[in-house]
C-alpha cells in the first residue's frame, strides 16, 4: 500500500490525461487514469481513490454519472468536475451527486490542487444578494441552453427540438463563449 495520496484521472483525451498524470506523479500522487466511465468505476472497485479528477463530457456515459457512481462506491473520495462547456446548471449538478468541485477547462494540476484544498476549508457567509451584478439575459439563455443540450446527452437535434430553434441556429450559439454575466 502505498503511502502517496491516490488520484483517478478520468478523461476521453489521452494527451490530456497523460499530462495531468505525470503532473500529479510529479507532485507525489499515486495517478491512475481511465479513459472512460467503465474503466474508471473498474479501476475504483479494485481500489477506491482518495481523489478523482472527471471530465463531465465523455462517450458513453457522462462525467456526471460516473461522479454519482464515485460516490456510491466510497463516499470519501473527494471529486473534481472538469468541462468546456461549464454552466451553472451542470456545476450544481455535479455538486448535488457527490463531487467535491466543479472546474472549467483548461484546468492544470496547480488548479485542482486548490480545487481540493478549497473544498477542505469551512464555507464562508452567504454574500448579501446584490441585484446589480444578477447574470445577463444573454448568460442566463445561454446557461439554458447548455442544460437542455445537457439534458439531451449531447444531441444538437433534439435539444434544437426542445428549445424550438432551428439546429444551425442552436449551432451557432453554441459555438460562442458564454457571455459575461
């Protein structure tokens, strides 16, 4: 057994899981890596990790399930979502079945490092509300429109369906950053 903290890196882009790996290898990690949601929950039945870095978009299954699945092996293994297409929706999502935090690509091993260490300390206050900095129309549309696409696995058709767009317009809109709030 050894005495490095374990770390399951869990994503469909080989080079990206490479590096990360040898990022956490570097900082004294035991790294195992997966390219998939059947690889990964293998992996954590053989031994369960302490940390688990998952990619929310993936083949097959989604990240989301498989942070589900993380938590319902071992409840103790702390998990860090990472997605190019982050919203609101899917972060709370992610939080709600069991991950730990919720980071936005690209992310490097110094950033879910903090991810982690951010999760240990204690919540902070509530922020007062304050209406001036509410998310724009523009953020809020396209929030919606990445939870429908979500919600549809991915599917550009049926989710243009869903929103009662045309799918070249869906396309389109998908293909800008997401507005500043």
């Amino acid at each position: 057994m050894s005495s490095r903290p374990s770390i399951l890196i869990v994503d469909d882009d080989e080079v990206f899981r490479t590096r990360l790996a040898r990022a956490f290898e570097d900082r004294n990690y035991d790294a195992r890596m997966a390219c998939d949601y059947a690889e990964a929950v293998e992996l954590a039945q053989e031994d369960s990790p302490e940390f688990a870095v998952v990619d929310l978009r993936m083949p097959g299954r989604s990240g989301l399930e498989l942070v589900q699945a993380l938590a319902s092996l071992d409840p103790s293994t702390k998990t860090v979502v990472l997605t190019g297409y982050g919203s609101i929706a899917t972060a709370l999502d992610a939080i709600r079945l069991g991950a730990t935090y919720y980071l936005p690509k690209p992310a490097d091993a110094d950033d879910i490092v903090a991810a982690f260490a951010r999760a240990k300390a204690p919540p902070l206050e509530p922020p007062e509300p304050n209406y001036q900095t509410a998310p724009s129309l523009a953020r809020a549309e396209w929030e919606h429109i990445n939870r429908v696409l979500s919600d549809c696995a991915g599917n550009i058709s049926e989710a243009s369906r869903r929103l009662g767009i045309h799918r070249r317009s869906l396309q389109r809109k998908l293909q800008k950053y997401p507005p500043q709030s």
